[in-house]
C-alpha cells in the first residue's frame, strides 16, 4: 500500500477516535484490521457508519481503512462516519454540501457529565430521609 493514493481523515464522538484512510476503490471497509460487517455486527452502526457515502450517492465508490479506539460501538460508529466525512471533503469539496446539511461534518460536542461529590452519580443523590 502507498500512503500518497490515501486521504486522512479524523472523527471524534464521546470518546472515541477514529483515524480513517479512503482512497478511490471497490468500496470495502475494513475497520481496526476486520470487516466493516464482523467489527460492527448491528444493522443500525453500520448504517451510521456509511452514511456518507449515502448522503453523497458515492456507495462502493470509496475503499475504507480505520483504526478506532476508546469508547463503545455506538461513539466508535459516529466517530468513523465523522473521519469518512471530513476525508470526502478533502477528495472533493464539492461533496461538502451535501455532507454538511446531512450534520455528518458537525462535531457532536455531547459528552458524559462528570460524577459530582455527595452523590451517586452525576445527577442521582442519596434517598434523603426527613427524621
């Protein structure tokens, strides 16, 4: 493999990080050295995960390589179609638009809030008692 046919691209959601690597292709999507159907088995990651490709009308255009860490299947789907995005936009600005009024181009900021002290959780407290 030559690293200069590759565009980078970087995703981040909650707290996971995907790095992603697309090129001109048959359209197969390896993430983290497995296919995109072992690595996220469900239905709905996976269709996180191509929406680019589908908001572009590009589907089977694009070969895919990601490394993902930190986080859960859920944040490491978003994170993925963030870096597949932002790696679109590289290849062809033209795409842009079409991706931006998807919101696959827009960081979601969501992340978990902190447990706070004298509580079980974040929000949760203890049962209060009155007498």
């Amino acid at each position: 493999m030559v690293t200069e046919q590759y565009v980078w691209g970087t995703g981040r959601r909650k707290t996971s990080v995907a790095s992603v690597r697309i090129k001109k292709g048959t359209g197969k999507v390896t993430v983290n050295k497995r296919d995109i159907n072992e690595y996220f088995p469900v239905d709905r990651h996976k269709g996180v995960v191509l929406n680019p490709f589908k908001a572009t009308k590009t589907l089977g255009g694009y070969d895919v390589l990601v490394n993902v860490r930190g986080g859960g299947i859920s944040g490491q789907a978003g994170a993925v179609c963030m870096g597949i995005a932002r790696a679109m936009t590289k290849i062809d600005s033209a795409l842009a638009d079409d991706l931006r009024e998807n919101g696959l181009l827009t960081r979601d900021s969501r992340m978990k809030e902190r447990k706070k002290y004298g509580r079980k959780g974040a929000r949760k407290s203890f049962q209060w008692t009155k007498r």
